[in-house]
C-alpha cells in the first residue's frame, strides 16, 4: 500500500491523523462555529467598510482580527471556560511538556 508524505511524518512523530464527517456538528463543531463566527464578526463586516485592491491587505486585517480573536476574546464553551484561545494553547502545551519529561 502506497502512502502519503504526510502520513509518513505523523508516523514519525507518533501523530493519530483523525477526519471528521462533513456537517456533523458532534464532530466538526468547533471548526464550524469558528468560520461561521469569521464570516459573521469579519468577513461581512469589513467587505462593508472597505474595498481591497489585493489579497495581501485582505490577509493583513484578516490576521490582524485572528490575532485579537486569540489572544484577546474569552471563550465560554466546554474547552476555554472564560479563557482566550491562547491561554487554552499555551496551557496544554505545557501540560504536554510534563508527560514528556515523565515519560
């Protein structure tokens, strides 16, 4: 059986690849609230208040509102409980960081 490259470096890493169903909201709806909170809260919103002349300025302000999204917004469902998607990260990061020492 041929593999991917990709699936030889989550190998090599001990990485489990999973996919999720397509529309599943018990599976996928972290990802799907996200890009409909994107396009409600920045997309349709700056295409209001200014016209683009190239990708490169969409992708500024677009990075721009990522960055306040994650280091700035409380979340309040299951996972973030009031933190911000960074501290989230930075906390599981270290967790991760003590099994490997243990380990």
């Amino acid at each position: 059986m041929k593999r991917h490259k990709y699936q030889l470096y989550l190998a090599l890493d001990d990485i489990d690849h999973t996919k999720t169903k397509v529309k599943k909201p018990q599976t996928n709806g972290i990802c799907e609230r996200f890009q409909k909170t994107a396009l409600a809260e920045f997309y349709r919103v700056t295409f209001r208040r200014k016209i683009y002349w190239s990708l490169g300025e969409l992708r500024g302000d677009l990075d721009t509102w990522l960055d306040e999204c994650n280091t700035q917004r409380a979340y309040h469902g299951k996972r973030c409980v009031g933190k911000t998607a960074y501290e989230e990260l930075s906390a599981g990061k270290a967790i991760v960081q003590e099994k490997q020492i243990a380990a």
